[in-house]
C-alpha cells in the first residue's frame, strides 16, 4: 500500500465499523432500545439501520470539519427517517471520523486518543453554528431551553466551550468536555481483548451480543441516561441505573442474559412505560467504534 492510500483506507475501515456498531446496536437487545428482537417507542430496527447508512456518508466525507459532519449527516438521515433517530450517535461520532480523516495512522487506543482531543481542541464558533442547526433539526425529545448558549440562539463560543456548559445535564456534552476517556475505559473493560468490527453483515454470536450486552449496562448502570433524566426525571434514572448493575452482575457471572426470560421482560415493561435509555444507546455506539478503531485490522 502507497503513503496516498493509507487515508482512504483508513477512512474505508471507519465507516465499515460505524456501519458494524450500528448494525451492533439493534441485533442486540437492550433493553429499552429498539432491536430486531424488540421494536418500540414507535420504530423498528430497519430504520436504524438506514438511518446508519445515510449518516455514514457526510460522517466520513474527507476534508469535512466536524460541523459540516453533523450537519450533512443529520439532514441525510432526516431525509431517510423523517425523525431523529440518530442526532446523539452523530454527535459523538463526527469528532471520531474527523480524527482519523486528519490521522489515519491512529490505529490503538493511545494516538486515537490524542487524535480526538486535538480535534475537540479546535473546534470553534462555525462548528457550534453547524451543530446548532443539526440540533434544531433533529429536536430530539426533552431538549427544553438553557440559560447560557440555548441551541435555539446563535453560539458565540466554539463547540466544545458550548458543549462544557451542558455537561452537566447532558452525557454527551461532558464526553466532549472530558475528551472521550469513559467510552475508553468502559469499552475495554466491557468488550476484552480482541473485539473487532468491520465485517458487514456479520450475524453476532453469543460472545459479541454478551460483550455488547455488558458493554451497554456498564454504561447504564453507571451514568444516569440523559434522555431519561430529560423526559422522566432523576429518580426514574436512578432507578434504570440500579436494575442496570445488577443485571451486570449476572452478565459478568457469566449468566446469558438472553436465556433469561426476565431479561426480555425488563426490555417490555421499560417500553411500556415509555422508558428509553436512548442516551446509552448512543454512547454504546460510540465506544464500539472506538474499540473497533483501536483493534489493528
């Protein structure tokens, strides 16, 4: 392979595992979320799924600031969904595809790091402005209004500087603010050595769903969803949380969560009761990009 050929190919493998998370994300339950297994909150897995492919374009076009990635990508998936169904995964996304469309050499956890903070460190009032739209775009539920640097006003700081006032309230603000340490360590302390993405199509085994499956409560059980928190309250996240751990108990007792008929009767009642932990959806996809990222190919 050429020096010229290493970004293309590198930018090939990120779309190839972005596509694979995502594909990830609804083969397996979890529960609260749309899967194949378990439709809800009036959508099915296939809209995922093109939304995914929609997204994947503008996420990974080269030379694109990380602005214009959540902007196209947000207007792509709109025009295929109709609704948001993605807003979280492409703002926690378009920073990761930026840093290996600037180093495609990022191939392990440590330079991929670094490439994302560089990135997040320079991003700036155009970006903010981009983000901004994609947001109103997208009017993901619960947005409500902020004192400082309201979505529905224009920015005056860059994106990062906004995103740190909101990281209080919000999960993905804060992953901005922190440099996306957490996906890191959660992620490879949930998916072990060795996890791998970028094979289309593939049908995941018992071990993937179970390393997506621990993957997905580590997250739950330690951060409280911002989109519950948004829609039903603290206490109602707190709650999720709590069911969160004990259930990773079980998986890392190396119970199958599947075979366990009250696993799939959690998924049904927090659907019932209109409980979406669609924040740690969000960020499941985003740390299994990132360990596919980080896995040499």
């Amino acid at each position: 392979m050429s020096a010229a050929d290493i970004p293309q190919r590198a930018t090939q493998r990120a779309r190839a595992c972005f596509l694979e998370a995502c594909a990830l994300d609804v083969a397996v339950r979890k529960p609260g979320n749309v899967s194949r297994a378990s439709p809800g909150h009036g959508m099915t897995a296939e809209i995922f799924i093109a939304s995914a492919e929609a997204a994947s374009g503008p996420l990974f076009e080269a030379g694109a600031s990380v602005g214009e990635r959540i902007e196209a990508a947000t207007e792509a998936t709109w025009a295929v969904a109709g609704c948001n169904t993605n807003l979280g995964i492409v703002l926690l996304c378009a920073p990761i595809a930026c840093a290996i469309d600037r180093r495609p050499d990022a191939a392990s956890a440590t330079p991929l790091r670094t490439a994302i903070e560089d990135v997040l460190a320079a991003l700036g009032v155009v970006d903010a402005q981009a983000a901004y739209r994609a947001i109103a775009r997208a009017s993901p539920g619960g947005l409500g209004t902020a004192p400082d640097e309201d979505v529905r006003q224009p920015p005056t700081v860059g994106l990062r500087a906004a995103m740190a006032l909101a990281a209080d309230r919000d999960s993905i603000a804060r992953l901005y603010r922190d440099g996306y340490g957490l996906l890191f360590e959660i992620g490879a302390a949930s998916l072990g050595a060795g996890f791998s993405l970028g094979v289309k199509g593939r049908v995941p085994g018992v071990r993937t769903t179970a390393a997506v499956q621990r993957l997905y409560l580590s997250l739950l059980g330690s951060i409280a969803d911002s989109h519950i928190v948004r829609i039903h309250g603290e206490a109602v996240a707190h709650t999720v949380m709590s069911a969160a751990q004990g259930w990773l108990a079980r998986a890392c007792g190396s119970a199958e969560l599947d075979a366990d008929p009250e696993f799939a009767a959690w998924d049904d009642a927090l659907k019932a009761a209109r409980i979406n932990p669609g924040t740690t959806a969000d960020l499941t996809v985003a740390a299994l990009l990132l360990a596919g990222l980080a896995t040499p190919p």
